[in-house]
C-alpha cells in the first residue's frame, strides 16, 4: 500500500508563536542559541551534526553543540559581517567569507585561523557574500562585490580559476555533490553554472525576474532550488529547466526569498524570506520562514520571526540527518524539530554516549517508496532490552550506493564499515540489486526513532524509519558495589622544566577524602592515595596492579590522577601523563604512556572501571609549550575513546575537550582544578536530578560537572566522557 507523506506543522508553527512571545499548549519549544550580539547572517552544519556554525555582524564566527543548545567556542579574526560559511566534508575544516573582503580556512576544533586565501585582498571590492567547499573537500569558491567566482586549491590555497560573467554582486554559491559543476546566484537577476574543473560556463539560467539571492542543491544534485525577490523555484539539473515556482510574490503584501535549503532527503525546501508593509508612510520589514513539500510543490506553511532590516538574510540550514532546522531571528538562532504524519513526537538520547540532551528532541518519521524494507523491530514495538536487532531488505534501483542508519538523530552504521565487526549488510543471491541488512543497535531508554537511509550512485535516495521504546529489565539500585580506588596528584614536579602546578596534589587529597567518605565509602585498605614525592610512574603502575588483581569482577576500580598530560613528542598519537619524576626532555620512557594503561586496564578483572581525568592543568612544560593545545585536533578525543574502548564497561571523564585548558583557580573552593571542584559537588549529591534517586552515576556526574565547567570557564572548558559503560552504573549515594 503506497502511503502518503504529510507534514504535521504544529511544532513549528509553535516555535514561530514563541517568537513572537505567543505559546500553544502542549507544543514543543525550540532550542534557543543566544549570544552573537548583531544579526546572524550565515549558518552551516558540520557533516555528522554535531556542531553548528554561526556568523554574525558583530564580526564573530560562533560554533555551538546543536543538542545541548550550547555554545562551544568563538572565531574571531575577521573585520567585518561575516556573510558565509561552508564546512568541508571531514568537518575538521570550516570556511568563511566576510565584507572584510576575505576568505579564511579554519580549524573550528581549535579555533584558529588556518588559512587566509590568496586574492582574496581589497580588489575585491565591497565584501565576500558566499564561500562553498566541494564534496571532496579539494576546491574553495567566493563570490561577492567583485562580481567574480573564484576557485581555489584547498590543500594550498593556489587559485585555480576565475569565472567572470555576473553583472552584479554574487550572494550564493552551491558545489555540484559528484563534483560535475558549481553554480552561482546573482543581483543580476541570473543563475550561472561553471564547470568545476576549468571555469568554462555551461549555462545561464535567467527565469527569476528580480536578484537571486540564494541557491541550493540536493544532496543527489538532480534538483536545484534558487531563492530570489520573486520567489523560490526548484530545477531540473539533467536538463536546467524550471520546474515550477513554490512561492509567488502577493501583490497586497510583497514578500522576497533571501536563502534556500533542501532537507537531506530532498522532500522538503525551506527558505528565509521577509515581507514589508506601509505603516505610517515608511517601509516596515519582518522576517518569515517558509516551508514547502518537494513532491505537492505545496508551501505548507509560512511562519512569522521578528522585525528585521529591510534586505537583512534570513539564513536557513537542516542539520545532516534532517531531524532539525536552523534559522536565524535577529540574533537568536532557533533550532527545531521536523515532524511528519505517523511520528509521535519521541526523545531522544544519542545512542552513541556522546552526549545526553538536557531536554527531549522530537524526531521525524518518514516513509519509504519501497526500496527500504524493515522487518524489524515493528513500528511501535516495546523491547526488554538497551539493544535490538535491526534487519531490512534494501533494493538498489542503479544497482549500488551508501546505506546509513541512525538512532536518535546519531550515525551507527555507514555502508558496510559494520559494528563491532560484524559486516551487517549481504548480498542476496536471487536479485543482484538487493541487500540484506542485520545490525544491533543500542537504544536510549524510552521511545528511539530508527533511520534507514540509502543513497543511489545515480543521485536518488530514500529514508525509511521506525519507532521503537527501550524498557530494560532492571532492578533499583539499593547500594553501591564494592569500589576500589587509586588517586593521584602532582603540583611540584623533580624536573625544573616542568611547569609546576598550583592545586593538583589538593585536588587529589580532597578527592580522596571525598571517596572515603560516606558519598562512596571506600575503606583504606581499597585506598591508594599518591600526592607528591610519592606519585611516581613505578609507584602508580604498581598500585594499579595490585588493585586490579585483588579486585573481584562485580567490583568497580575508579582512577583519579590530577596530573600533566602531554601528546608524544615525535608521532603526536599517543598520550603521556607526567607523574613527580618525569622529565620534559624524555616524555618517552619516563612518562606514563596510554598504550600501558589500556594494557593494565584490560587485566583487570573488576568489569567496572571509572577514569577521572584532570591531567591537562593550565600551564606549560616550559619554553612556551602549552599542555593543552594538543598538536592535532582530533587528538584528544580520539585518545579517551581508545582508553573508553579498552574493554566493556569502562568510563572516561575528562575534564577537557580537544585544546582546551584545564584551569585551577583559588575561586574555586579556595584553590582547586574547576574540574575537579565540580566534580566533588557532583558525587556529592548535587549530579542526583534525573531520576532523583539517591545516587550519581557517571552520566549525571558528566552532565553537572559539563554545564558547572562551561559557565564558570565562559565555555572555553567542556568536559567529555567516553567508553562502554551501563548509564545506571553508581558512582556515589546521597545520604
């Protein structure tokens, strides 16, 4: 039976309500971002979702965590508006044009300006309006005031060529998704379209009557939608012929598209646009969101946002997975869910241990056209368990393409790269065009959205969902197990090359006495505390030992070291923690290297093990060289999750993210790490919110101490945990 999608507008008519400081009963809010100080001009997500970015007239670049409704970090070395911005495939690269003329390559991770292309100088006129980054991530376009396309090498910044042609300003840009064409979109009321690999024009599009100010492509590139002051089309790449107008201008009420965007499945459009109206003898321009079903041509809804300057963009993004849309109100982001008919509203909790949302997030449930099959789980089904086996039939119509499936908004299969070595997707030996896909998947507790998504080497696609509720068994937690302990810390280091520490030794002294006490109870003779003279690296390597020996297999070991951590100096791909004897010129060989400690970590017999990590303090070794700014970006989190994956049943909080500085402070507790002084308040009781039960686990100790460190730190400190661990697992009783 062939079934209909249609869209349930509610939530998002709410959010546009709530706007406006009007709210319905039963809707869901949307997830507010505050904090640029001028209009936004530009959003991009980053490719798996997880950060989205933000440029604004007060000449900043803000990236913030989507699902905590958090802000990360800021960039800011450009002069002026910052007009566009364009994330590059890995999303370890981050590209953004301003009126400052400039074009400039980032590392958004560690927030520095990497690259600042070459032409992009005061020739260029009055500003930079759009910047794209090819989908293998090997080309760099502008357009802007200079009327010209420009096309660089991304890996050297060489440009590559010029595409002239345009009579007036540039405003948006948009790479072929198979890399065939780039096309560019014009106040000269025209859509031209370049041949990526030598800038020869293939076409110019001229159907808009008035200045096009967006463009976007599906993410297949068989459509095309363009925004302009008439209204929004969709076009056929195969053939560059316009398939239809979705909005026309009212004549009582003259209304204009300034930015464009498909969801990833190419069933939805969505634009900014503004309306303007006479009110008192002068123009009055508000700001609106339009929404249109792809397939009816259908503008399901239009929704009202603030008052805005006239000609202001009102940028629009869907994240990756399609579950959210972005759209810049003034200075406030708001993010919200997509609903469709069929979907309860559900919440979600990545799957993944990421991250855990501090408020439910609705998700979409789609159906399919029948090249996407699942015969389990049942729609609505109830599993007594955190896992569920997930098989579908998958029919190719070109023969081959990528499958993806995600839960709760995060990726947990691509293609056939598998989980937990097992190939989940085969061949089946009847239809050469068929596969059959057989995954576990783990679930959060409660209701879990499940998403198939496959994309065709011709450019097609199609998504199929379905709705499942986790119900564990599970018996209330009535005590804590039986914990052993080792704690460390150093503040005065042998080694004069190496940068003491004001608070790392009393740290670990109040942590211990925080273990011992009634919150944990952990006797001395399960107690190893090294402070000083005494944290050694053979003195640390030996108590590990011995505590993982003694330790029964119901019991759990937590590790706390409140010490230097330092990348290898040579490759940059191992971790080194500096206890007291360590020294700076041989990292290798007297510090602790992380290779060990997952060895020691998996003899141990306990199937619990807790890693609370301070070990990055703000400081140095010496000479200049930053502990915290780790060499690669990726490093550090790509570190904790080895140490996370060491075995099941590990966690690792630490208290830093990739490049970031662990601080102390004596505002703090009258002197300690801002990590550990929250942490303290955490498994004292102060984590015990959801469910308030009496005890902290690991999860409720992460998301205090996350929210605690990134407002006392103005967010230039975020905790991260990683690791395979039980979400009811208790770290301390309130009492």
């Amino acid at each position: 039976m062939k079934v209909t999608r249609q869209i349930m507008w509610g939530a998002l008519i709410a959010v546009c309500l709530a706007s406006s400081g009007t709210t319905r009963a039963g809707d869901p809010q949307p997830r507010r971002l505050e904090g640029s100080w001028d209009a936004v001009h530009s959003l991009a997500f980053s490719p798996d979702g997880s950060v989205l970015a933000s440029g604004s007239r007060d000449k900043l670049i803000k990236l913030w965590d989507p699902v905590r409704a958090k802000e990360l970090r800021t960039l800011d070395d450009h002069t002026a508006c910052v007009s566009s911005l364009a994330f590059d495939a890995s999303g370890r690269r981050l590209v953004s044009g301003s009126h400052d003329r400039l074009v400039k390559v980032w590392d958004p991770t560690a927030a520095t300006c990497l690259l600042t292309l070459n032409g992009a100088a005061p020739t260029w006129g009055e500003g930079i309006f759009a910047v794209a980054v090819s989908a293998d991530g090997a080309r760099i376009a502008a357009g802007g005031q200079s009327r010209i396309v420009r096309v660089w090498n991304a890996s050297n910044g060489d440009l590559v060529w010029q595409g002239e042609g345009h009579t007036d300003r540039i405003n948006s840009l948009a790479f072929d998704p198979r890399g065939r064409w780039l096309v560019s979109a014009s106040d000269d009321h025209t859509v031209r379209v370049w041949d990526v690999a030598d800038g020869k024009s293939i076409a110019t599009l001229t159907a808009h009557s008035d200045a096009v100010k967006g463009v976007a492509l599906s993410d297949g590139g068989d459509r095309m939608a363009t925004a302009g002051l008439d209204g929004v089309r969709l076009w056929d790449t195969a053939t560059w012929a316009p398939k239809g107008i979705l909005l026309a201008r009212a004549d009582r009420k003259p209304t204009c598209a300034l930015s464009v965007a498909f969801s990833p499945q190419a069933d939805l459009v969505a634009s900014g646009g503004q309306v303007t109206q006479n009110v008192g003898g002068s123009e009055h321009a508000s700001a609106f969101l339009s929404i249109w079903d792809v397939a009816s041509g259908e503008e399901k809804e239009r929704y009202p946002l603030g008052d805005c300057d006239a000609g202001a963009p009102v940028p629009v993004a869907f994240s990756p997975s399609g579950l959210d849309l972005a759209v810049a109100d003034g200075h406030t982001i708001l993010l919200w869910p997509v609903h469709a008919a069929g979907g309860a509203v559900a919440g979600t909790v990545p799957a993944t241990g990421r991250d855990t949302p501090p408020t439910p997030s609705p998700v979409v449930a789609r159906t399919s056209d029948g090249r996407i099959k699942i015969a389990s789980p049942r729609e609505g089904e109830v599993v007594k368990a955190n896992t569920v086996r997930l098989s579908a039939v998958i029919r190719f119509r070109s023969g081959a393409g990528d499958v993806n499936v995600e839960v709760n908004g995060s990726r947990v299969f691509l293609s056939d790269r598998g989980i937990g070595g097992v190939a989940p997707l085969t061949n089946d030996p009847t239809d050469q065009n068929s596969r059959t896909l057989s995954v576990d998947v783990a679930l959060a507790r409660g209701e879990n959205m499940i998403l198939v998504r496959i994309a065709e080497k011709d450019g097609s696609g199609d998504t199929q969902t379905v709705k499942v509720t986790s119900d564990p068994p599970g018996q209330p937690i009535t005590a804590l197990p039986r914990i052993w302990a080792i704690v460390a810390g150093v503040s005065d280091y042998a080694d004069p090359e190496i940068k003491d520490l004001a608070y790392a030794e009393r740290d670990a002294a109040d942590m211990e006495g925080l273990l011992r006490g009634s919150h944990v109870g952990v006797p001395a003779e399960r107690m190893k505390l090294l402070l000083g003279a005494q944290a050694t690296r053979t003195e640390f390597i030996t108590a590990l030992d011995d505590t993982f020996t003694r330790a029964a297999p119901e019991d759990m070991v937590i590790i706390y070291l409140a010490v230097h951590g330092v990348p290898d100096p040579k490759e940059g791909d191992e971790l080194y923690l500096l206890f007291q004897d360590a020294k700076r010129s041989q990292v290798i060989g007297t510090g602790y290297e992380q290779a060990l400690l997952e060895k020691q970590i998996r003899t141990s017999r306990a199937r619990k093990v807790v890693l609370l990590l301070d070990a990055c303090h703000a400081g140095s070794l010496g000479g200049g060289v930053a502990l915290a700014r780790r060499g690669d970006s990726e490093l550090t989190p790509k570190l904790l999750q080895r140490l996370g994956e060491a075995k099941d049943g590990v966690a690792v909080l630490s208290g830093c993210s990739a490049n970031q500085y662990s601080y102390e402070d004596a505002k703090w507790g009258g002197g300690h790490g801002v990590f550990t002084f929250y942490l303290i308040e955490a498994l004292q009781g102060a984590a015990d919110k959801a469910p308030k039960d009496g005890f902290v686990t690991p999860r409720e100790a992460y998301d205090y101490v996350y929210s605690k460190c990134s407002e006392a730190t103005d967010h230039k400190q975020t905790p991260q945990i990683t690791g395979n661990f039980d979400d009811s697992m208790p770290l301390s009783i309130v009492r």
